[in-house]
C-alpha cells in the first residue's frame, strides 16, 4: 500500500549523497515522496522521478561574515546546520499534508524536536550515514557546536542537542544504516532497531573532459580528505614529499574547496592536483587510495577493490580505520604520526601483501553488496 513519507535530507554532501538513490526506490516501490532540501542539492535530487522536492535557502556569505576571528571554516558548516534546522521546523510549521512516515538525517534531533509537532513517535525514521556508536567521545561539546541550536532552544523553549552530540545519543527509532552490519563497528551491540541496506553511490555524469591521465608505467595513488576535513595544506604536502618524482609511483590529489591551488609551488611532475576530482570514474584506475577515513569513500574504495591506508582525524574515521585495519582491508596510520617515511612504509606494506587485502576487501565487499540487496525487504518491512 503507497505511504506518504517526507524525507528530510542531510545538509552536508557526505550525509546528502545517499538520499538520492533511497528516495528513487521508494518511488519505485509505489511511495509518495516529498523531500525537504538544502539549495545546493535541489538539482542532484530532482534527477529523481516522481520526487516531490522542497527547497530550502541557507545564504553562505552571511555565514562567512558571521564568522568569529581565528575560526577556520569548519565554523560555517556548523552555522549551515543551525540555519538549516531552522528551516526544516519553519517547513514542517506550514506542512499541510499528513506524513505516514519522517525520515530524517541522523544529525536533527527528532526526539526533542517532536515536542513541537506531537508527531507518534514510531513515525520516525532516522538515517545514518556511518555507524551509530564510537569509541572516540561524541559528547566533547564545544561551545562553539553548541552556538549551532542555542537560538532555536531558546525561540521554541526546547533542548536540542548539537549535530554530533545527537548522532551518537543512542535513541528508539528505527534506523536506516549505510552499511553492512559485518562492516559496521563492534556489531554484537546493535540491537533490532538497526537495518544494514548497504551503500549508496550516487550515480553521477561522466567528465570527459576531466583533465587526468594515468601514466601505465607507474601505480596511482588517489589522496582525498573528502568535503569537511580537507583543510590541512601541510597533511597533503607531507604525502607529495614522500613520493616527489618518483618513478614507481604516481599521485592523484582531490584538494576540496577550501584549498587554493596555487598555495603548491613546484608541483613535482608525477604529482597531479585539483580541487575537485569526479572519484568515482577514476577509482577503476587506482592502486592505492589514501583517506581521511570518511564511511562514503571507504566503501566506494572497497567496492572497487583499493585497498586503503586511512589517515583519520575525527570521529567516526577513527573507528573505520582500525575497522579496516582489523578486517586487513587496509592499514590505520595516526594522522600525528604520519611522516613520508611512515606513509612510505604503509605503501610498500599493501604492496607487498596484496593477496591478504585483496581477501580483506572481498569480504567486506561481499557484505555490502548483500546488505544492498537486502533492500526492498527492509522497506517492505518498515513502511507498512
């Protein structure tokens, strides 16, 4: 029987790229779906057909100008949530249909929200784009994070808790999960309110006219820091020292947007940098694929069979690289750690046993692949 379901996305590339592909199957299971999303995405969600889609405007430049003195841009994306919660409870104020489920991106705060809306709380459904626990400490709430749901709590009397705060809080709701639970983290603790439907690779245009070409006489390593922790210029030239002109190995660097390129002098001839690299047609080219350790690109990797060497810096990325690590699908190296010398050495390691990560990454490949298939019954099974 068809269900109206609101889909209220996430606000950050990392935690929008999997909505795409849950909305088109909904649809394509007979659902009416309405998604609330931020300006940026619009496009990128209206390839879906059938999809209702409601867009929200966040302006940038005011963020920017907003931002206190000495903070790094990682500020705006905490601005971005604040604003975008805003409008997501302003929406769901002048929503006039009557949802049969809400399936909101794990960073809102659903629970504490609904005190507004009264909505029955077995409604919800919360989407997590890694895993729902951690080892690190989710809870070292910075004033700053905190400065995100300050205004919010204070116009509509409520407690909200900060993005990342609630993501690890554990919570009741039924959960849609970006993974396999083989993969997941320490997967004896979860419990059945969890559902694995695998990943999601969103399907994007072929670049032809990208300007890359892989030289065959050497092995390519790919150096990305995704789209939030992609700040760190000394991190990106550490890795470039250790392989500079070398005849055994070629380097592809993904910059992001908040590097400049011309920041890198001297770019040593087997080097090639852009602020912005289309991952997923050139992964079928890469041997080797240095991570910040964010779950996306962690398990494009794995599906395209790279073995990784994953460089965490917070959170979750941690987890992921002593995952990988622990399942020999790749090697954890401490980001304070990560001198050319140690880089170097994490290279020849993978080189040298490239048969046991090979078996690491198929396992783990053959998990995601059955969770992703998994799929329609577990939408059969949740939107009743």
């Amino acid at each position: 029987m068809s269900k109206n379901i609101l889909f209220v996305c996430g606000i950050l590339p990392g935690h929008f790229t999997g909505c795409v592909e849950i909305a088109r199957e909904l649809i394509s299971l007979g659902h009416n779906v309405t998604c609330y999303v931020l300006d940026e995405f619009v496009e990128r969600m209206k390839v879906v057909d059938g999809v209702k889609v409601v867009e929200y405007k966040v302006d940038r430049d005011e963020i920017k100008k907003s931002r206190p003195a000495g903070y790094s841009s990682l500020y705006d994306n905490i601005a971005l949530f604040g604003k975008s919660f805003e409008n997501v409870i302003s929406l769901l104020y002048k929503e006039e249909t009557k949802y049969d489920y809400y399936i909101f991106d794990a960073f809102f705060d659903v629970k504490e929200m609904n005190k507004l809306f009264n909505i029955p709380l077995e409604k919800y459904i919360i989407l997590y784009v890694s895993w729902i626990f951690t080892d690190e400490n989710p809870f070292d709430v910075t004033p700053t994070r905190r400065k995100s749901v300050e205004p919010l709590n204070k116009k509509y009397n409520l407690n909200l808790r900060e993005f990342v705060e609630n993501y690890h809080t554990p919570n009741e709701f039924k959960k849609l999960i970006l993974t396999s639970k083989f993969f997941h983290f320490k997967p004896e603790k979860l419990d059945n309110t969890c559902y694995f439907i695998g990943p999601n690779l969103e399907k994007r245009k072929f670049d032809e006219n990208f300007p890359f070409k892989k030289d065959k006489s050497k092995k390519l390593i790919y150096i990305s820091c995704g789209t939030v922790f992609n700040i760190d210029v000394n991190h990106f030239k550490t890795i470039i020292d250790a392989f500079k002109n070398s005849d055994e190995y070629q380097l592809l660097i993904a910059l992001g947007q908040r590097i400049e390129l011309d920041i890198f002098k001297d770019i040593p001839k087997n080097v090639s940098i852009f602020n912005f690299v289309p991952q997923s047609q050139i992964f079928k080219d890469i041997d080797i694929f240095i991570s910040h350790g964010g779950l996306n690109s962690v398990q494009e990797s794995i599906l395209c069979g790279v073995p990784l060497i994953v460089i965490p810096q917070k959170y979750d990325q941690f987890d992921i690289a002593k995952r990988l690590e622990a399942l020999e699908a790749g090697i954890y190296l401490d980001h304070n750690k990560a001198t050319p010398e140690a880089i170097r050495e994490a290279v020849k390691k993978i080189d040298d046993n490239r048969e046991k990560y090979k078996k690491g990454i198929e396992l783990i490949k053959k998990s995601l692949i059955e969770a992703k298939n998994d799929r329609t019954t577990i939408y059969k099974k949740i939107f009743v």
